[in-house]
C-alpha cells in the first residue's frame, strides 16, 4: 500500500459550511413536505429536529464526503511581481488637466 503526502496541487479541500448550508435546505424542505404528505403532524419541535439533524448530516457530508477531482491543470504563479508603487495621481496621467472653475469663462447663449 502506497501513501502519498498531498501538495499544495493535490489537496483536499472540504466544504462543511456549504454543507450545513444545503442540509439547512433540504431540512427544512423535507419537513414541510413531511407535513404537507401528512407523515407527520405540524409540530415544531419536531419540524426542528428534521431540520437540524439535516443540516448536521449535510456539514458532515460536506468535511468527509467524496472530494470532486480536479478540473484543470494546477494554477501557475508568476516568478516575481513588483508591487506598484501608489501614488494620487497616477490616474490621470496629465492627460485631464483640471481647470479652476473660478477662472472659466461663463458660456455665451446661441
């Protein structure tokens, strides 16, 4: 039996929020649909229960359920980038050059 110790291109990531999310869903669809079916009666604490034992089973299924394979090669990072360098004018270029509106001639009708 061979173990492989995963790189940072063959890890696993898990989703348990995602998960507990869908569970959360699927909880509070099957109680209601329990409900409308007449399996159960409309009491909450019940109706609670289904939810929360759902969204428990999803959180779970989302940390050790099957991982999806990948779908594309390993992303690529670039050598070395140099941060910019910031600066407040660097938008503009000089190629807006802004006017002191008090020195504007005012526009002549016709």
């Amino acid at each position: 039996m061979s173990t492989t110790t995963p790189t940072p291109h063959t890890a696993v990531h898990t989703h348990p929020v995602r998960g507990f999310m869908w569970g959360l869903m699927i909880g509070i669809g099957l109680a209601v649909a329990l409900v409308v079916t007449r399996l159960i009666t409309l009491d909450l604490i019940l109706m609670v229960i289904i939810t929360v034992i759902a969204a428990i089973a999803g959180m779970l299924w989302g940390q050790f359920g099957p991982a999806k394979a990948p779908t594309g090669p390993p992303p690529v990072r670039p050598a070395h980038v140099t941060p910019p360098t910031v600066s407040r004018f660097d938008d503009f270029n000089g190629s807006a050059t802004a006017k002191d509106p008090r020195t504007l001639e005012p526009p002549t009708p016709g």
